[in-house]
C-alpha cells in the first residue's frame, strides 16, 4: 500500500491542489447543462482529487478524509439513485427514464427534463468518482 | 477544423502509438501511452468534440494512466522479458 | 377401414413405462419389482388382446397425443400389422418375464432392477412401433428402443459386454442417424409422415430421389433388421443375458427393423412405387444373400447362442424376402412369419439359457447327452427347431409356405430355390443339436436336472404354441387373417 | 498464434481501407450521420430539454439507458477488480 | 483528387492506427504490451467516430444564442455522445484487464506470454 | 406500451446496485437481494412472454422518445423466450449460496452475487434492446462480467480470462466499428430504421465491411468455429456453476445477436447472393461441428471436453444460420434454447461431481452411477440430448436441421450433422459407459458409498434435466407459437420461398 512520503512540499501542494481539483469538479459537474463537462468528467476530477490525497497523504489519513468503503457505497448508491430516477416516470405513467414524466409537482416540460438531466448528471459524477476511487484502491491494494 | 493540425497531429500519434508498442522501458511505454491519449484528446478539441476530448484526457490520459502505473508498481516489473 | 378414438393404444404404451418407474422405486425388495414386471406384462397383453376384436372388424383404435412437429403429431394406431407385432411381443413378454426372474435368480445377477427396468422401457418402446400412426412416432420409439437396450447389452459390465455395446450403439445409432435422414427427407418431399396403406408418395418426386430415399431406407432399417453386410452387432449382442438374446435380439429389436421395413415398403413408398423404382430386387437381392449367407455362417458357430444368432439374421432376412415379393401370399407370410419366427427363436433362446443357468456351458460341442437330463427343455429346443428349418405342422411351415407360394406367384423360381436351400440348411445347422442331445453318450452327465418351473414353464409354453401355430394358424389370435388384411391393404389385392 | 499477427493485420488494414471509401467525405454537412437523426437534437434541445449543450441532453435524455449501461459498465469494472483482487470476507 | 484525398486521409491513418493497436495485441509477448496495443485501437476507433462525425462550416455541439438552433452549424453530436460511452467502457476493460495481470504476476512471477504458457502446462 | 422489456431488465440492475449497498452492510443482506432481484426478473420474464404471446411484438421507448431518436427496446416471442431461460438459468446460478463452495471463492459474495447480476443483466439487454449501439453497451456489460467471474476459477482461469478479454476486447471493438461504418452509411442506430436504410446502400463497401466486422466480431463472442480459441480453456477453467451460465446462456445470447444482425439488420438476399456471408456461416458452423467433436473425443477432463463440444453444438446454430431457409433458421433457435438447457445441466453436473468427489477426469468416474443415482440420471438424459435421441429436445433442433438443410439441397451440411451426433454419442457414451456400466470401488464393508449432493445441488440439475425433456416433447408449441412467428417477417421481407 501506499506510504506517506514525507516533504513539506508536497504536503502544502497537497493541501492547496486538492479543495481546488474539487471545486473545479463540481463547477465541471453543474456546468455540464452549459458548456462541455457533466458527470463523467466531474467525477473522474473528483476522484483524481481524493486519488492525489491518497498519494500525498499515504493511507491511513487520507483513509480517515475518505473511507474506502465509502467509494463503494458512493458507487453504488449513485447508480440507485439513477436507478429510481429511471423508475420514478413509471409509477407516474411515464416511460423508463422518461425524465418528462418525474413526479414532481409544480414543475413541467423542459424544466423536468433539465431537473431529470440534472439528477442523472449528479448520480452519474457520484458513481464514477466512487468506482475510481475504488479501482485505485483494489489496485493499489496489490503493491506490497 | 484545419486539416494541417489534424494531420500532423495524426502523424504524432501513429509515432506515439508505434513507440509505446516498442518501448522496451514499460513505464515509459505507459508514459508514452498517455501522451497518445492526451494527442487524441488534443485532436478531439481540434474536431469540435470538446466533451469527448475532456473525457479523454481525463480518463484516457489520467486516470487509466495511474492505473497502469500502479499495476507496474505492483508487478515491480520495470522492462519487458 | 375406419379409426375411432381410444387411449387404449396408448396405454399399452405406457404400461411399461409406468412399471418401469415403479421397479426403480421398488428395486430393494426384489418380489415386489417383480411383481410389478409381471402385472405391467399380462396388462399389456390384455389391453393388447381387447383391441383385436375392433382391429378385425376394420375398426382401428386410434389416439393423437399432442403435435410432435408443426404438422406431425404424436399418434399411435392399431391397424393389423400393428397388432402382430404387438400381439406377438406382448405374449411373449409375459413368458419373458418368469423367464427372467428364474434366470435372474438362478444366476444371481447383480443389478436385477436396472435390468427389470431396462427390459419394461424396450417394451414400452416395441408397443410404440407396433402401433406408431407416422414415421416421426415410429422413429422415436425406435431410437428410444435402440437406446433402451444398451443398457441390458452391457448387463455383464466385463470388457467383452462392453465392447459388444459400444459395436451395437455405433451400429444401431449409425442406423438410426440414416434413418434420420430418410425420415427427414421422406418429410420434405411429401409434407407428411402418416402412414397409409399402399404408400403416401408419389412417382413425381423423381426416380433418383426415391431410389435415394429407398436406399437411405434400406441402410437404415436393414442395421437393426441385420441385412447381411451390417448383422454383425447381433451375433456380439449375444453376450447379453439370455432373456434379452431371446426377447430383444429374436422378438423385439430386429423385428422393429423388419416391421420397418413392412412399414417403408406397404405404408411409406408402397410396393408399386417399389416396383416401379426397381427396389424390390434390391431387397430380395439384399435377403437372399443374407438367407443363404447367414445360414452357413451358422454351420461355423460353435457357441450355441451365435449359431441362434445367425439363423436370426437368417429368419429376419425371409420375412424382408417376402415384403419385396409383392405378391399377397408372400406379404402374408413375410408378416406371419415375424410371429411365427418370434415364438420358435424365443423357445430356443429359452432353452439356451437354461441349458446355460443349470450347466453354464454354452458351446455346443459339450452338449452331449443333455437331453436326457434335461428331457423337456431339450424337447421344446426339438420342437422349435423343426419349425425354423420348416418342418410341418410346426409353425415355421405355414409361413414359408406363404413364401414358397409367393415365389411361385411372382415366377421368381430363383427365390423359390434360395428358401427350399435354405430350409435344407436350417434343419442342417439344427438337427445335429438336437441328435447330439439326445443320441450321443453323456460320461459325466448326470448330475444335472430340468432348471426351475420359472423357465422351464415357459420355454415349454412357446413350444406349443408355435406348435398351435402351425396347427391353427387361424384360430390362435386369427393371425393368418389378420396378416392378410395387411398383405391385402398394401397390395391392394385378393387374398388367395 | 503470433505468426497470425502478419495476415491478420494485413487484411484488417486492406478491409478498413476498402471501407473508407465507401464512406463520405470528411466533414460534408449532408452526410446520412449529419442529416438523419441528428439535427433533431440540434434543433430541439433547448425547447424539449433545456440544456444548450446537446451532447448533455442526448447523453442524459435522448440516450439516458446507453449512459446507465455505460456507469453500470464501470460499477461492474470496479466490482470485477474487488472479485478478482481483494481478499478476505465483505466488500 | 485533392478533395479526395482531404476528404479521406484521415481514414487512412487512423486504419493504420488501429492496425498498431492489432500488432500490439497479437504480436507483443508482455501483457502490458498488449494491453497497450488494446487502448491504441480503442482510441482509434474512438478518432474514427469523432473524425466521421465532422461538419465543416460548424462549430461545438452547444447552443449558442446568437447561432440559434440550425442543424448546419452544430457538429452532429451523437457520435461524441457514443465515444464518451465508448472510452467509459475502454477504461472499465483496461481496469480490469490490470486486475488480471496483477493477479498473474503474483501467481507466475512474470508478465511474458510464453513463460505463462510454460508455466501453466507444467 | 407495455412496460415489460424493461420490468424484466430493471429488478435485476436496481438489485445489483441494492446488494452492493446491502453488502457493505451485511454479507447475508447482499445474498438475499440477489435473489429477490432475480426473482422478481424472472416474474417480469414470465409476465413478459405471455404478454408477447397474447398480443404479439412489444415495442418500448426508453425515456418516451421514439425509435430513430431513442432508444427501443423490442420484445418479440423469441426474445421474450431467450430472456426467460437466461433469467431462469441465472436464478438457478444465483440461489447457490455462496458458502456452498462451488463458486471457489467462498468468501465473495457480495461482489460475486453483483457480478452474475450485471451479467445477467446484460445479457437480457442485449437480447431485448433494438438498437445496435445499446447493444454494444450491454454487450461489454455481459463480457465483462463474464471476464471476472471466469477468473475466480484458479491460476489458469486467470490466464483464460485475460486471453479471454484480449479477443473479446477486439471482438467487440469490431462490433463498434463495424456500427460506426453502418451510423456513418445511414445515420441512424436503431436496427429497424437501419435496416429501412440499408437496402439502397448495399453496394457500399462500407457496409460490406460492417457486415464483415459485425460478423467477426460476433463471431468472436460466440465462438464460431475459427474464432473458438478462447472457448475451451475459459469454460474449462471456470467454476463449473459459472461456466454452466457461459455456455448455456452467453454463448447462446451470441449467437442469437448473430441471427438478428444477420436476419433483421441486413437482409437475407443480401447475405446469401451478394455476399457470401450466410455461406461462410454455414461452413465455419459446419468445421466447427466436426473440430469440436473431435477435439472432444480426446479430451481426458470432462469439463474441457464440455467445453469442445458446446464449439461443436455452436456449430449447429452456425449451420442452421447457414441454410438461410426458414427451417434452417428455426432449427438454429431452437438448438439455441435447448442447448441452455442441455449444457447448462451438463457443467452443473461437472460441478456437482467436483464438488462432492473432487474428480474432474472422465477415467475416475468408474461407477458414479451407482455412488449419485440421480445426478447421473440427469446426466444421462442431457447427454442423450446431446446425442440427439428422440425424445429428448436435442433430437428436434436436429430434425429441424436435417430438414433444413434437405430443403435447401444441401446435402452436405445434413450428413455432418448426422455424422456429428455419432461422435457426440462416441464422447458421451464413453463418460455414460465408465459412470454406469463399471461398478464403483467399494468401501471396507463392501457396500457402495452412496454420495448423492444436498437437495440445493440437485434440486436445479433436475430441473434443467427434466426441461430437457420438456423442451423436446413441447417443441411443436414453442415453433409454431415462438419461433415461427419470429422467422416468418423474415423469409417475407426477404421474398424467399
């Protein structure tokens, strides 16, 4: 597993780098409505900052900042949340992922679609910064 | 779209892909993969696909490039043979 | 000529089947497993018989179970030809049955119950060729047969047995993958597979596609039948236990093939097609060689059950001489011939096997003098033995009688001197057992005695009724008449 | 199988050049791709979906289930690695 | 011809790219080679898309008010929408495929196809 | 619009997400969300088909949007019948507990229990979707899956796997690129609009080499014959319970994708007079059946020699696919459903000896029959099958066959499929004639030592067993009900016979 290296270089680059890669994954994540970016490239930022923390950091602290068990829960918990989002239209007479058909009051046409996108673009960054987090985990896990 | 850019781009990448095949040297291999990923990233902006190029560089190039990294340090296997 | 509804067929199908679960599950407690055979055989048997009167008014009991194939459904009927067949593998399963258990116990063999069961499940299987309404119903009850019967082949479980297994299923599934062919192809070109009287397919298909059809026919039929060049898994079988020689390899087995054949050449092509494709000289061809061929390799056989083996292959071969006739006499004693054949092979096979549970020789150069130990079995051995070599007023003679006649009939006085050789061959191959057994001096042969009731009494029961047979062919379950109705609806001719 | 590579590369390159000039031209606007299915996202995003970036509302919306096929695709990556990698009991 | 060959060379190179990828697959011995040849012809199956999807006279797939929403000058979008798709799943077999060769290095202690094969007869 | 195409997908995939969280928490939890998901697919599965069967094709539009747009999902008879045994056949895989120890890693559950969901999943996807692109997508999901649940076999499945993976890897960058050239010809993913398009489009080489790619691509996933190599070891190497679901489910779930490219993408004429594809098909299916019976017959590992003889068994469907004739066709689709059925029961068969005996070499069964009455029995029946014994479903997806291929002329192909089933017979009954006919070492006291497994072992290899039988005798209903109602539009549209 990885070791803490230590260097106060790092540790401040560290310290600086990762809160700014995260912003810039949820302003990459919000922003996917409008210009290029979304789930996908928010999440893999996301989990490239937690990625750099787990470098610089070494494993247990950057253990305790993000558990590994929580990557997998954000995995899979994203996907739910896709998943209902898929269902929810259909309990209102709606298709499968049919976002114009949310059961959400007081909204309607466009506006649900782009709330549904929405939800989906979050779920989306959620699972894959979990999923990465997880794949560098499991891999890291085999150095020795 | 300037079809210069884009074939001299293409150029370095078939050079990029020839050289990561031939590399003897694995983790520059890997780094030289990377770097073909990153051009392909560079040609996708170029075409207009700026959503597909982000991904590209942030997945192609990045993270499958740690991937790689990783899975050399684990299998502390620095060259080929 | 009419069909009516009836679930007789069908269970007389089943009734095997049925024991044959029942005799797994009863396989610990050997009495009532055998009870079990025993009622499952005299059920069949009376279903069997219920049906013969309507058979003999014309009226075919028929059952249509479910659609098998778009198009083909799984249907049994009785008509005449059926019933033979039937009737004759039913009676002598009855018979089979004490048989079997005398034997079994006799030599207490090990595995009796997959043995029981495997004996009901090849009845079940003869049953559904017997009364099979189409070729795709036949064809899976003759596969099912074929497969069945492994299992009793094999009974022995020692290299030789399992040798001779292997020999059979390559022999009998290559014949069962031709046949395939011929069903698929008989299917294609006439869009269906019934059977009908005087044949369902026309001349327009074309010469070269029938005489395609008629060979694929006859390689597929003629493996289980052992038309000469493919006999040779019969003589091997013989290292099953003797009931399943006597049952399968005389009554049930080969005769499927044959009553395939009486199937393909009255029901599928129909004997005009045949004559008109020149088939016919085919398969006399094809049976005189074998009739001629078998009967001297018989001479060769030292080995009791290989030499009844031979002269099986021989008999088969008569019956298929009489299908490619034509004339009615000759259909009539073709198809009386498969009973009467039947009841003369099964007694001597019986005799075999008891001579071999009481002595445990099988060859026949160490038989000196048994018949005067064992004077009944010997006697019933006499009997039938006559009657193959066709010896009045056994029953071997009413049917070649038929035969000789439908030679004559037809002018193929070639043929007429293969079956006259072949009768002088028989009584060749034969009567020198029965002299050895009864004139020869026995030193050291005196601690034998009869075997038990169990065989004995029915070894002595198709004795007399091939002697019945051939005194009455009429009377005993109207045989001759029903064997004419079929050479009459197939030939479409008078009876003589 | 690596004396395969030779022949196989050769044909693959042959086919994919034959291939291509079935294919239009590069960049021409009437191409079936560009004028088929997709100058209906062009068009309608905004007023069906209300996201300026079409591929954000094709990815999401239009071809929703693809891009739930294609997270599902990296759960199960993630889940192959835990399966094949990590040991011992629980996740 | 010029046009022609404007119109298709991309094509071109991009076939000998994906040819790369084939020879690494099946010619390099190391797993990591191959693994390597297997993302060059992902990749380039990925620049064969987004190269067809082209539009001249258009510009990036987000609507921009002042254009308004003609078909004409917007890349076609779907082909960037299967890529992202596409390199999702690239990367997802590429992590797995690592999986693999960290496990088999610890098993075989090597990386070489062959000395796998000999190995694994043993 | 019926809900059911994706009812019978989404229980699955919502559940797999479920247990992962479950799992986090609670191992047990993950098991028992398995299961429910399953069932509650096979439900839908079961919902489904009489949906289909009752008022014909289903047509669902995932997210509202229609075809050319979106994304459809089709539920035709067929598809509906290939969902149902692959939901079947996986819920029988899944309800092993995983402390039975035929998974070999015992421990696993949770990320195992995931994996065969995703997988099957995937699986359904690719059967139900009508879309050429999504269909990629739940193609690599299935692949995937299967690569990591193949690898948990031991040290050589690893090396399987990861071959594996290599070739399914360009098998399914083909498939892409082969889609790319048909998105570029015509513009459009959806496979009816494609096939709307395509007929003016024929002469292009592009679609010539789609149709190439495609083919070998698919090929790959499904083994056809040239494309077979990574079959033997995968199936062999994996645990037998994974590999019963590989070749009775995946590999058939290929080769159903092959016929609906094929059939309904591109069409017929196309296939038989313009390019020789339906031929090759044919003919690699034709090798196939002869190199995989072979190379079975000499096979000591009884796994291995599954695994030979489903490349032999999937050259049956190659040949059906090669006749181009509704017979042929027909007689393909079924051999696909009875296949699960047969070689699923097979490797759960290989599974349960292994796991109660530890033998895996056919020469050590000596007198199993004996020692595990009703497994063999199961055996015997599915490998009856095999052989192609009357009434057994093997036997009917061959007639169907034979009959195919006398229809077309072809007299070739209908004498390697009956040459075929005497060396399916010559392979099974060597394994049938040491399991039955010899009689089992016995123990001290004489008495043979009876080792039938636990209910939940045999209980699924019964069924199977018993569906073999049921498949063969319920064949005319699932062909006129099923199966012609599926290759009818095709042999129309074609303007065959």
């Amino acid at each position: 597993m990885i070791e803490r290296y230590e260097n106060v270089i790092i540790d401040i680059v560290c310290s600086v780098m990762v809160p700014l890669i995260q912003l810039f994954a949820l302003y990459v994540v919000v922003h996917g409505h409008y210009g290029p970016g979304g789930g996908f490239q928010g999440g893999v930022l996301f989990a490239v900052s937690i990625i750099l923390l787990r470098l610089c950091l070494g494993k247990e602290a950057s253990h305790k900042k993000f558990p590994p068990k929580l990557a997998a829960a954000l995995a899979a918990s994203g996907m739910l949340v896709y998943m209902l989002t898929g269902l929810a239209p259909m309990a209102a007479g709606g298709a499968f992922l049919d976002y114009g058909h949310l059961p959400i009051p007081g909204v309607s046409g466009a506006e649900l679609r782009f709330l549904g996108i929405t939800i989906v673009e979050w779920s989306i960054a959620f699972s894959v910064c979990g999923t990465m987090v997880l794949l560098f985990d499991v891999l890291a896990e085999g150095m020795r | 779209m300037i079809w210069q850019i884009d074939f001299w781009l293409l150029v370095v990448l078939i050079i990029a892909a020839l050289l990561a095949l031939e590399v003897r040297d694995l983790l520059a291999a890997v780094a030289v993969l990377s770097a073909y990923s990153f051009l392909a990233a560079l040609l996708f902006a170029q075409l207009g696909a700026i959503d597909v190029s982000f991904v590209e560089a942030t997945l192609g190039a990045g993270v499958s490039g740690v991937l790689f990294v990783l899975a050399l340090f684990c299998t502390r296997r620095r060259y080929e043979k | 000529m009419e069909a009516y509804f009836s679930l007789k067929p069908l269970i007389a199908v089943l009734v095997s089947l049925l024991a044959s679960g029942l005799i797994v599950l009863s396989g610990s407690r050997p009495n009532l497993r055998e009870a079990w055979t025993i009622t499952a055989a005299l059920a069949k048997f009376a279903i069997t018989l219920s049906m013969m009167p309507a058979v003999l008014a014309g009226k075919y009991p028929e059952v249509a179970l479910f659609t098998i194939s778009p198009g083909v459904s799984l249907a049994l009927k009785v008509d005449p030809a059926g019933i033979i067949f039937g009737l004759s593998a039913s009676v002598l399963w009855i018979l089979t049955s004490f048989y079997s258990i005398g034997y079994m116990r006799g030599l207490s063999e090990h595995n009796q119950t997959r043995y029981f069961a495997s004996f009901a499940v090849c009845l079940s299987a003869t049953m559904g060729i017997a009364f099979a309404a189409n070729l795709l119903t036949f064809f899976i009850f003759y596969e099912v047969l074929t497969i069945a019967t492994y299992p009793l082949v094999i009974h022995k479980e020692t290299p030789e047995a399992l040798a001779a297994g292997r020999k059979y299923l390559v022999y009998l599934l290559t014949g069962g993958v031709v046949l395939l062919l011929a069903l698929a192809f008989t299917y294609q070109i006439a869009g269906t597979v019934d059977f009908r009287p005087g044949g369902f397919l026309s001349q327009q298909v074309g010469q070269d596609r029938l005489m395609m059809l008629f060979m694929l026919f006859l390689v597929g039929f003629g493996v289980k039948s052992a038309i000469m060049p493919v006999h040779s898994w019969l003589p091997s079988a013989m290292i099953a236990p003797t009931p399943v020689s006597a049952l399968l390899h005389a009554v049930a087995v080969v005769k499927a093939g044959v009553f395939g054949f009486v199937r393909m050449a009255g029901f599928v092509m129909g004997p005009e097609l045949l004559q008109e494709i020149g088939a016919l000289g085919i398969m006399a061809g094809f049976a005189a060689v074998t009739i001629i061929l078998a009967s001297l390799m018989a001479f060769r056989q030292d080995n009791l059950k290989r030499r009844l083996a031979y002269s099986t292959i021989g008999h088969l071969s008569y019956i298929v001489l009489g299908l490619a006739l034509l004339s009615p006499s000759a259909w009539s004693g073709g198809v009386l011939h498969i009973v009467n054949h039947a009841a003369m092979k099964i007694t001597l096979f019986l005799c075999a096997g008891a001579i071999y549970v009481k002595t445990h020789r099988e060859n026949i150069s160490d038989l000196n003098g048994i018949g005067r130990q064992m004077p009944l079995t010997m006697g019933a051995f006499a009997v039938a033995a006559m009657g193959l070599a066709g010896v009045p007023p056994i029953a071997g003679f009413v049917s070649k009688w038929y035969l000789v006649q439908g030679t004559l009939e037809t002018g193929q006085v070639a043929l007429t001197g293969v079956l006259l050789l072949s009768g002088l061959l028989n009584a060749g191959y034969f009567l020198p057992i029965v002299a050895r057994a009864f004139f020869s001096p026995s030193p050291g042969f005196s601690k034998y005695s009869e075997a038990s009731p169990w065989m004995v009494i029915p070894l002595m029961l198709t004795a007399v009724l091939s002697l019945l047979m051939g005194l009455f062919p009429d009377q005993l379950f109207h045989l001759y008449q029903l064997a004419s109705n079929v050479a009459a609806s197939v030939t479409g001719g008078g009876v003589p | 199988m690596r004396w395969l590579a030779v022949p196989v590369m050769a044909l693959f390159l042959a086919l994919m050049l034959y291939a291509t000039t079935g294919l239009p031209l590069r960049g021409e606007p009437q191409a079936p791709a560009n004028a088929h299915v997709s100058p209906y996202y062009i068009e309608k995003t905004i007023e069906e979906t209300g996201t300026p970036n079409i591929v954000t509302s094709v990815l999401a919306d239009y071809r929703g289930y693809d891009t739930l096929g294609e997270t599902t695709v990296i759960l199960a990556a993630g889940l192959a690695c835990l399966l094949i990698l990590r040991r011992g009991k629980g996740l | 011809m010029l046009e022609e060959f404007l119109g298709r060379y991309s094509y071109f190179m991009i076939a000998v790219l994906m040819t790369i990828g084939i020879y690494g697959m099946l010619a390099k011995r190391n797993l990591i080679k191959k693994l390597i040849g297997m993302n060059i012809l992902q990749t380039a199956i990925f620049l064969f898309f987004i190269e067809g999807g082209g539009k001249l006279g258009a510009t990036v797939p987000v609507i921009d008010p002042q254009l308004g929403n003609d078909p004409a000058k917007y890349i076609n979008p779907l082909p960037h929408v299967l890529m992202l798709t596409g390199i999702v799943v690239g990367i997802s077999l590429t992590a797995v495929a690592l999986a693999f060769l960290i496990n088999i290095s610890r098993t075989f202690h090597s990386l070489d196809e062959d000395c796998i094969l000999k190995e694994m007869s043993k | 619009m019926s809900a059911a195409p994706v009812l019978i997908i989404a229980p699955l995939l919502l559940f797999a997400f479920i247990s992962i969280l479950a799992g986090l928490w609670r191992t047990s939890l993950a098991y028992i969300s398995a299961v429910v998901g399953g069932t509650l697919s096979l439900a839908a599965a079961v919902f489904g088909l009489f949906q289909v069967l009752t008022e014909g094709k289903l047509s669902y539009h995932l997210g509202g949007w229609p075809p050319p747009l979106g994304i459809e999902y089709v539920l035709d008879p067929l598809s509906a019948f290939m969902a149902l045994i692959i939901v079947f056949v996986g819920l029988v895989v899944i309800v092993y507990p995983p402390k039975a120890g035929l998974y070999q890693v015992p421990q696993r559950a949770v990320p195992l229990h995931g994996m065969i969901m995703l997988l099957l999943a995937g699986l359904i996807g690719v059967v139900v979707t009508g879309d050429l692109f999504n269909l990629f997508v739940f193609l690599e999901i299935y692949s995937l899956s299967s690569y990591a649940l193949i690898a948990i076999g031991g040290k050589h499945a690893l090396v399987a796997s990861f071959r594996y993976l290599m070739l399914g890897t360009v098998a399914g960058s083909f498939y892409l690129l082969g889609i790319g050239f048909i998105y570029f010809a015509t513009g459009s993913l959806n496979m009816a609009d494609v096939a709307r398009l395509l007929p003016s489009l024929y002469a292009s080489p592009a679609i010539i080499a789609a149709v190439a790619l495609i083919f070998i691509g698919i090929g790959i996933k499904m083994a056809l014959f040239p494309l077979h190599i990574w079959l033997p070891d995968a199936h062999s190497y994996a645990p037998s319970i994974i590999a019963a679901i590989l070749a009775s489910v995946q590999i058939e779930v290929a080769a159903y994708v092959l016929i609906r490219m094929l059939l309904s993408v591109f069409q017929l004429d196309y296939l038989r007079l313009q390019l020789p594809v339906m031929a090759t098909v044919g003919w690699c299916g034709a090798a196939g059946i002869i190199f995989g019976s072979v190379m079975a017959i000499a096979q000591r590992d009884f796994k291995r020699m599954l695994a030979y003889s489903t490349i032999a068994q999937i050259g049956y469907i190659g040949v059906g696919i090669g006749l181009a004739n509704p017979l042929g066709i027909i007689g393909a689709l079924l051999h696909i459903l009875n296949h699960a059925f047969m070689k699923g029961c097979l490797f759960l068969v290989a599974g349960g000896i292994r796991h109660e005996t530890g033998l895996r070499e056919i020469p050590w069964f000596v007198g199993l029959g004996r020692r595990m009455p009703l497994m063999m029995g199961a055996f015997a029946v599915a490998a009856l099958s095999m052989v192609g014994i009357p009434p057994t479903a093997g036997f009917f997806s061959k007639w169907y066959l034979v009959r195919g291929s006398i229809e077309g002329g072809n007299w070739a192909f209908a004498v390697i499929i009956v040459a075929s089933s005497l060396l399916t017979a010559v392979y099974f009954f060597r394994v049938i004639e040491k399991v039955f006919a010899n009689p089992p070492p016995t123990s001290s006291t004489g008495t043979v030592q009876k080792c039938e497994p636990p209910p939940r072992i045999l209980v699924p290899i019964l069924i199977l067993a018993v569906g073999v039988l049921v498949l063969g005798l319920s064949n005319a209903v699932i062909v006129t009900r099923v199966l012609e109602q599926v290759v009818a539009p095709l042999f129309s549209i074609a303007g065959g016979r």
